[in-house]
C-alpha cells in the first residue's frame, strides 16, 4: 500500500482527460506524487532482488510441502475434526430432524431428476447417498446437502445421451478433475462467469429441465437437443396426450405451490413467547407440511394409485419396478459393449465403445460440468455463510471426493443444491452430521420402500421438478438483463436455442471478450505540472496492468501527447502492478522513440516485478521511486540518460553520489 512520504506539491498548469474522468478531484488545484512501499533506491533494489527469489520453484514447492503437515492445514481438510468434538444432544436432535424431512424430499427429487439425465429412476437413488456421507467429513457448510440438482442432471444428460455407462464415468473423471483444481487452486475460474451468465444460465436450464417434464405430465413424445425443439415435437404428438396424467400434474403442482405458500403462514401472536401450547403445536404441523411437501403428496398419489392398481383401474403412468438394496461396488465402466436392440420391445441397439471414444464423446464437458457444479456448491455456501469466508479449495475438494465415490456405487453427477439446502436449513441443522441421516434415508429407501416406490406416477414426480425450478428462474435478475447486461441475455436465449453445452460456451466466450475490450482500453489521465522550482511537465497515469490487449492503445496515446509538446513526460506506475514481454517491447520502443526526439521520459513507482519483465532488452528506463527523485530528474541540469553502469553490483559497491544507477546493464534508476 502506497504511503505518503516525501511530498512534493506541484501547481497544476492544464489538465486534459482522454477518454476517462480525472483519478483527482477536480476541485483541487494541487497534486501530491507520492512513493510507493519503497523509501530509497536501495530498498528499491532489494525488492527487486526479493521478487526474484520469490519466483525460484523449489522454495514455493519446499514451503507449500511443508504447509500440508501442519496442524491447521488438517484441520482445514478435514472439517469434522473442528465441530465433531464438541457435538451433543441437542445437535444431534437437530440434525436427526433436518435429516430425516430433507431425506423424504431427496428421495421423489432423485426418482424424478433421473428422468431429466434419461436413465431409469434407480439411478438417482444411487446418486442421492454417497456424496452426502463425504460431506459430512469434508464439507464446510452446515446447511448444504449433496445430491442431485437440475443443473447438474440437465448437463449430464446433455453429454452422456441417456447412456449410464458414460454418466457415471463423467461423474468419476469430473470428480478427479475437482480434486486436481483444488490442489492447483483452480477455483479462481469461477469469476470468470460473470453474474449476469450465471443467473442466464441457470433461468435457461429451469425452463429446460420443465420442458423436459411437462412430456411426462402429457404422456407425450418429445426428443430434440434444445428448448425450442422439444417444444416443437412435443406439439407434433399433442393428439396423443393423457388426459389424466395431464390433469394430475397441473393439480400436483398448484398443490404443491399452495403448501409451499402454507410455510408463511402462523397463527397467534408474532412473539412466538406469548403463542399457547395449542398454537405452538399447530404452527409446527404447518411448517412440517411445506417443508415436506413433496414427500406428502408423494405418499398422498402413491396410495391412491395402489388402490387404484388393485381395483384394476388405474389411469396413470407409475414409475415402475426398480431393483432392491444397494448396487454392488465397482469401478466406473471404462467401455461399452455392443448390445444388439429388440425391435419389438422397443430396445434401441448399443454400439460398444473403447475408453478413449467415452471420454470423446463426453468432450468438454468434462471442463464445463464441474465448473457450472462448482457455481451452483458455491452459490449455496454463499446463500448461508453469513458472513463467514468460504474455502472454495476444500468445497472442490468435498465434491470431487463425493462425486467419485458416487460414481463407485453407479450414480450420477451430484452437487449442493440449493433448494435442499434451504429445507436442511429451515428444519434446523445445525452441523454436517445432517448429511448422514439423509443419506440413511436413501440407503432405508433403497432397501425397503422399492416395491411402493413403484406405484409412483410419473406425472407426479414432473410435478415436483417443475414446482422446484421455476423458483430458480431469477425474474428479479433477468428484467435488468435486458436493459444493461448483454452477456446475461445471450447466455439466457443461446442456452434456450441452441444445445445447453454450446450456448454456455458462447455466453462465456463473449463474456471474456468484453473483459479483454475493457483491458485493451485503459482509463489514462493526462495533467501538466509544474515544481515549485518552476519546471514543468506533463503526466500521464495509466489505470490498470499493462498487458499486450491494451499496450498499443497506450503507446499511440503517449505518443501522440508526447509530440504535441517538447516538455519531459512523466508516467506514473502507481497502477501498473503487471506487465508482459509483449508491453515491454512497446515501452521499449516509446523509449526509444523520446530518445531520437531527445526528450526525457520518467517511469514513476514502477513495481521491481515490473521492472525484471524488461530484462534482456537493450533499454534504458529512468525510474524515480520517490518526488525527490524526481525533481532531481527533471532539471535542465541532470547528466545525459544514457549514463550507467556496468551492473548492480557496481552500483551498490559505489560511493552513493552517481546520478543514475543501472539495472543488469539495461535500466537506470534516478538519484533518490
């Protein structure tokens, strides 16, 4: 952080702004140059010197092998080992009770989220365990709960095609990817998709994923790889449609609505002190039911279709048989054999591919699932953290593991959600032992609820996917999308037009390329001075790093300043914290060019990491790194700027009274 030493007030003469508002107040006739960190040229040196064995690779590899041994780094990988301790009664009774009502809404939500992926309904139950048992071991927040979300279903289907073989090898190679951006401190990437994308994105994939359930509430036929397409099939088979599929799973959704409003409501006083036994008990029944909505009317549907069943009268669509227990442990498949198809079944034939024509198909989908997965863990965390810092490289860290030991018990993608996040945290968890119960939910169910599971019609689960995306079409974020935010709005049409996979890839794309506009375009500030000696110059401040997008932009406007005066040109580096070879071929050749015109021109705080990037070009900058400095440097008087040394060695073994001092034989450094 710049300190202010060594003032130097210059009376301001003129002051031009290009392109961009003043850094300064307008008001004020007088500019202070102030030094950076640095006091002396020095520390200067020894800065630079520091910076460059800050680089050596073996010290940053010794320290950060040293950093995985401590007692802190453990109990930061492994979380459990903070909170377990200390856990009692009361946590557990919380927890028992968040566990057991989120478990009853994973289990419709798993059943009915595979029929996003295209797998059998078994398969979401396989995916709805393991994760959450992970969590509770490395996660870092109370409130989220493993397991699967529409996003992460819509993506899997969108790059497996359906196949379980290559669904759950992308679960397992996504979930080894995870792991390798937490140890490489990848989760940075995230803030390369912007809000806007994000919030476009994930509006689209809600309208998605209810397309893609509203063919199970009409019982009609429907394929296609983008929303306008599947709308457009869906119409071709309308005269087909179930009548009484239909009618259930609009009625299963305004049902499912209408208890979910039923949470808002109490009765009695608002001083939940003064409410009566009487209130008290009823308030806590209102609240059970909309917590547990989806398992009510699961329970509700599923007995009357067993009935129904039994009478030999049932109109709707069930779920059907799913296997018993707990699938056997294995490695994820690494190929597919060919499977010849059954016409009269229906059964479409299975071409057999290799391992590397797997990870072909998945394509990059193995770099665009973890990061959206990684988006939405996060935007959960973010939703509870209440202020607490988030470790982005431990939450990596609990997917991935999860994700991996998932796909060993042949499930699917999986990831924090935040829907079932907000139920865990509305029943009252209070640490990451929920995750457990819930998980011992799924397992019970799995083993002992498959013969009533069933009885489940399909319009039913549509229904409960449907009443749970629509929340997540943020209405409050898209009607501000249209009037500012263009990147927001073609992530929302192009994830809708075209294939989910490539309209993310666009959005994102040209997201990036508004970031390099703004970087190729530096806000720069020009003001002539004058010292209280009477000498003036002009200053030129730049507002951001120097890199090869924007260093052409900068040249053309330092040059053109430049010739339209003959006074020396000072640049201030107070904002230029980096710079490439490419930036420092361009300052080579300003240089360069002054010199011809024989006129001064002064790097003011340029960063020693700045000033090694220049090494190995023939050029000589003239740093000044405090005002003294700098008024030393631009008197009439100073000796010719190419006066140097041989290196800096020679510079630091002298006498103190050189004017310049050279940098590896290439820079020179003002008297400080």
């Amino acid at each position: 952080m710049s300190t202010l030493e060594n003032e130097v007030t210059f009376r301001k003469q003129a002051e031009v702004n290009q392109n961009l508002e003043a850094q300064f107040d307008s008001s004020s006739t007088d500019f202070i140059l102030i030094t950076d960190h640095r006091t002396s040229k020095s520390k200067s040196l020894e800065q630079l010197e520091a910076s460059k064995e800050s680089k050596n690779p073996e010290s940053c590899c010794s320290r950060y092998a040293r950093n995985i041994f401590r007692k802190k780094t453990l109990l930061k990988r492994l979380p459990f080992l903070t909170w377990l301790p200390h856990y009692n009664r009361q946590d557990c009774i919380g927890d028992l009770i968040a566990g057991f009502t989120v478990g009853l809404t994973v289990i419709p939500q798993g059943l009915a989220y595979s029929g996003v992926v295209g797998l059998p309904p078994e398969y979401g139950l396989y995916g709805s365990f393991m994760g959450c048992f992970v969590y509770v071991l490395l996660g870092t927040c109370k409130d989220s709960t493993i397991g699967s979300t529409a996003v992460a279903s819509l993506m899997t289907f969108q790059f497996a095609q359906g196949s379980w073989q290559r669904s759950v090898l992308l679960t397992f190679l996504t979930g080894i990817i995870e792991i390798l951006m937490a140890i490489f401190k990848l989760g940075c990437l995230v803030e390369f998709v912007s809000g806007p994308v994000s919030a476009g994105f994930t509006s689209a994939v809600a309208l998605i994923v209810s397309t893609s359930q509203m063919r199970s509430m009409l019982g009609v036929k429907s394929d296609g790889g983008s929303f306008l397409a599947t709308w457009i099939s869906m119409f071709r088979d309308i005269e087909n449609v179930r009548v009484a599929d239909t009618c259930l799973g609009f009625g299963c959704v305004i049902l499912l609505l209408a208890m979910r409003s039923l949470g808002k409501f109490t009765i009695g006083p608002k001083d939940e002190s003064r409410r009566n036994g009487f209130q008290r008990v009823v308030n806590t029944v209102i609240k059970f039911l909309s917590t547990s909505r989806n398992a009510s009317v699961v329970i509700l549907f599923t007995a009357v279709t067993m009935y129904l069943d039994a009478n030999g009268t049932n109109p709707f669509r069930l779920t059907g048989n799913i296997p018993k227990g707990m699938p056997t442990p294995s490695l994820p498949p690494f190929s597919i054999e060919p499977q010849p198809g059954n016409e009269t079944a229906g059964i479409p034939a299975v071409e057999g591919q290799t391992f590397p024509e797997m990870v072909q198909s998945l394509g990059y989908g193995l770099v665009i699932v973890p990061l959206m997965a990684l988006l939405e863990t996060m935007s959960v965390c973010k939703a509870f953290a209440k202020g607490k810092q988030i470790d982005i490289t431990q939450e990596m860290i609990a997917c991935g593991v999860g994700n991996i030991a998932t796909s060993l018990f042949s499930g699917y993608r999986c990831n924090g959600g935040l829907a079932r996040s907000a139920v865990n945290n509305a029943s009252g968890c209070r640490t990451n032992m929920s995750n457990l119960y819930i998980g011992v939910i799924v397992v019970l169910a799995l083993n002992f609820l498959t013969e009533y599971i069933a009885f489940i019609p399909k319009a039913v689960l549509a229904a409960i996917i449907i009443s749970a995306v629509i929340f997540q079409v943020q209405y409050q974020v898209v009607t501000p999308m249209w009037r500012s935010k263009l990147p927001g709005i073609l992530a929302f049409v192009t994830c809708l037009v075209l294939p989910l996979e490539i309209g993310i890839m666009v959005a994102i794309g040209v997201n990036l390329l508004f970031i390099l506009y703004y970087a190729a375009r530096p806000k720069v500030t020009l003001e002539q001075l004058e010292t209280q000696q009477g000498i003036r110059f002009v200053k030129i401040t730049p507002d951001r790093c120097l890199i090869f997008p924007s260093v052409e932009f900068v040249r053309n406007m330092v040059l053109k300043l430049g010739s339209k005066s003959t006074l020396p040109v000072v640049i201030d580096c107070t904002y230029i914290y980096a710079a490439d070879f490419t930036a420092a071929k361009v300052i080579s050749s300003i240089v360069d060019d002054f010199r011809r015109r024989q006129q001064k021109i002064i790097f003011f705080n340029l960063k020693p990491s700045v000033v090694s990037v220049f090494e190995g070009l023939n050029t000589r900058l003239v740093l000044c790194y405090n005002t003294h400095a700098l008024n030393q440097e631009l008197r009439p008087d100073e000796p010719d700027l190419s006066r140097s040394v041989d290196s800096l060695d020679h510079a630091e073994s002298g006498n103190g009274t050189s004017e310049c001092v050279s940098m590896a034989s290439t820079l020179s450094l003002a008297r400080s």
